[in-house]
C-alpha cells in the first residue's frame, strides 16, 4: 500500500466485534477479563486501549517503521525517548531546537545526571567532533524552527551507527510524508502530532516510531510507567486528522512555495527563509531529502518590533498565535512567542531578531493568503 492508503487503512480494519467501518472511540478504562491467568490484548487503558492501537499501528505504517507508540504530548514522546540515557550518559543535539525540547534537556534531563552538548546541526562533523565514548543519543530537528535550516540525516546517522549512538528525529515540521528519518538510518522517530499530523489545531498529543524491538520495548516500558499516554477520544481526533496528512501535506507545500516566491520580491522584506526557495543555502539537501518543502515560511521584514507588531494586527485571516501545522494559517513572532527564553543576544546571533516573523501556510485558497499578506505589507510601509 502507497501512503495515502495506509494513511486510511493501516491499523483500521473494521471492527472485529460490530463491523464498524470507523475504529470506535473505546472510552473505557478497564476491560472485563475471562477468567484468572488468561490473557487478553486489553486490560487497562494506560498500557493499552484498541482507539490508541490503531492510530500506533497507523503512524508506524505512515514511518514504514515497525512500531508506534502515542502520547498525550508531543513533549510526553520527548520525555519518554529521553528515558534512554542514563545519569552518566551524553547526547549531543543540534542547537536549533524546539524550546519546550531545550527546556526539558536543559531543567529536567541535566539535573537527573545527563549531559548535553549542543552543535551546529547544519554540520554533521560538528556531530562527530562531539561524540565521546558516554555519548548515547543523537538529537536533531530537521527543518528547524524558525530559520528553516536542515540537519543531514544520513550524515549524521552514519557517523554515530559505528559509534553505537542512537539517532532521533524530531520529524514533526516534516512529518512521515515529506521525509522519512527510518530509510535515512535513524533509529527513533519523534512527533509532535499537535502540529500537521492531526493537522486541525484541536487536539494535543505525540508519537515514536521505531524499528528495533528492544527500543520498543523500552519506550513502551516507560510510556506504561510514567503514564503520558492520550486518551480514546484524542487519539480517534488524530487518526481522523491523519487521513487527510497526503492532501494536507502537499497543499501546505503548495501553498508555502507560492507564498515564498511572492515575499522574496517584496520590498518591504528583508529575507525569507524556505527550503524549497533554490537560494537556500541547504536547497540541495533538502531536495534530497524531502519529497517536497512543507509549509513553514519564515521571513525577514525590514524593521523591527513595531513594523512586526503592525504586520501582524493587520493580517485578517493569518492568526497571531502559537502552534502550526492546522489547516487554517497563523503567524508568530518567535523573539516574544517561542523563542523568549532565549537571551536576546543569543537570539540576534542565531538570526531571531525583532523583525522575524514566522508563517504558519494554512490550505486555503493561495489567492486570498496573498492577498492578506500583501495588504498587510502594504500598511506597515504606510507606517498606520
Ligand atoms: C510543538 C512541538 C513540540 C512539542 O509538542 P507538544 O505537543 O506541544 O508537547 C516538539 N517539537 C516540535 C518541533 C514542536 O513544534
């Protein structure tokens, strides 16, 4: 089966006990067992539930990886994937990195005895100079948030196979249609499927893909344990979000480009950053390693916070608010939104300034997004 098949049948067959065409909602917390010391595949909800098994089963399809595991977070699968070290152990991660990721690295695994070196992820010797002989995990984003840079998969992944280091992907602006870290050699996938895996902005959650059962074993032990798990009715939101991921995907592609083109030749911007524009200065990896180039559109208006703050109070159908990945359109502001806690100096380095603005291109009609878009340009050139 292609991907849009499986995106609709992997892990959804009709319901063995009334045929419903549609896997139920299963809200139930227990399951009533047969007798003593028989075993059943439910028994209680946190270490399983039918809704959960077949938006699991259906991710890992999507991955072309062997098994899946779902979370109430996009956080909750980091925290379980990061179980994996241990106090003593290092991971090395690329430094352009969701701030919730930094966060628990830096306030939660640190203190528990893990270290943490940060490299420039767009170069993988920067990986392998940092790897050591404690050096357990991998860490990386690709493309990354807000600048849209991209980290080399297999690069990175055939330095630390040798090494006995394993690789994880934060695949969540990507997602399993546009880029596939497994058959690039990584060896743990991580999702945010708040953003376009449930693609509808209604629903939290997360999710692992991985190949190798030990891994699973272990991911799944502490998904048990710790407890992070959705509930039937998110988990049934995301599979129904999940059937449309192929449509979605290639419109937010679609969609983005179009809008990069446009802003590159507008004199009221600075700089846009998207990888599918062929002056990105990582367009040729990106080409090689994405089917197509996603919907993030970061760009550089000229000017600062008060330009930036007319921008977006003048947007009519873009939302100035946090989150991406939904079918509706939303911009940010990542130096006061998701990237204030880092300090500013930090952040002007990095390429986050004032006049940073990042777009979130939803799927509707590309005419009315640029003409949004355009009227407000308009208005902060007109200085009202
Ligand atoms: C949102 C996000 C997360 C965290 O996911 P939550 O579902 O908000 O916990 C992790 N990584 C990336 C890239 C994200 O965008």
């Amino acid at each position: 089966m292609r991907f849009s098949t499986r995106a609709i049948h992997a892990g959804q067959p009709a319901d063995p006990s009334t045929g419903a065409t549609i896997v139920p909602i299963y809200q139930t917390a227990t399951f009533t067992q047969a007798g003593i010391g028989e075993e059943q595949p439910y028994e209680y909800s946190r270490t399983a539930n039918p809704t959960r098994t077949a938006l699991e089963e259906c991710l890992a399809a999507l991955d072309e990886g062997r098994h899946g595991l779902a979370f109430a977070s996009g956080s909750a699968a980091t925290a379980a994937v990061m179980s994996l070290p241990r106090p003593g152990d290092h991971v090395v991660a690329a430094d352009d990195l969701y701030g919730g990721t930094y966060r628990y690295f830096e306030r939660v695994l640190r203190p528990q005895g893990v270290t943490i070196t940060y490299v420039d992820g767009r170069s993988p010797a920067e990986f392998e100079a940092a790897f050591g002989p404690a050096t357990r995990v991998a860490w990386l984003e690709t493309p990354t948030n807000p600048l849209l840079q991209l980290v080399d998969i297999e690069a990175v992944a055939a330095l630390a196979r040798p090494r006995g280091i394993l690789v994880a992907v934060d695949n969540t602006f990507a997602t399993s249609f546009l880029q596939k870290p497994l058959a690039l050699g990584a060896d743990i996938v991580v999702y945010s499927t708040t953003k376009y895996v449930a693609g509808h902005s209604d629903v939290v959650g997360g999710a692992v893909v991985v190949n190798d059962a030990g891994l699973h074993e272990q991911i799944k032990f502490h998904q048990n344990a710790a407890g992070a798990v959705p509930g039937p009715f998110d988990a049934w939101l995301t599979l129904r979000g999940v059937k449309t991921l192929a449509l979605r995907m290639a419109r937010h592609s679609a969609n983005a480009g179009e809008l990069a083109r446009y802003l590159r030749e507008h004199p009221q911007v600075r700089a846009v950053h998207y990888p599918g524009l062929p002056d990105h200065p990582q367009h040729a990896l990106a080409a090689r390693q994405m089917s197509d180039f996603g919907g993030m559109v970061t760009l550089q208006l000229a000017g600062g916070r008060e330009e930036a703050d007319r921008f977006v109070r003048s947007l009519r159908l873009f939302s100035y608010a946090e989150s991406l990945g939904g079918v509706e359109s939303l911009v940010c502001h990542p130096a006061t939104m998701t990237h204030a806690s880092i300090p500013a100096a930090d952040r002007e380095k990095r390429g986050i300034t004032e006049g940073t603005l990042r777009l979130s291109v939803g799927i509707e009609d590309i005419a009315d997004l640029r003409d949004d878009v355009d009227t407000a340009l308009r208005r902060v050139s007109a200085g009202a």
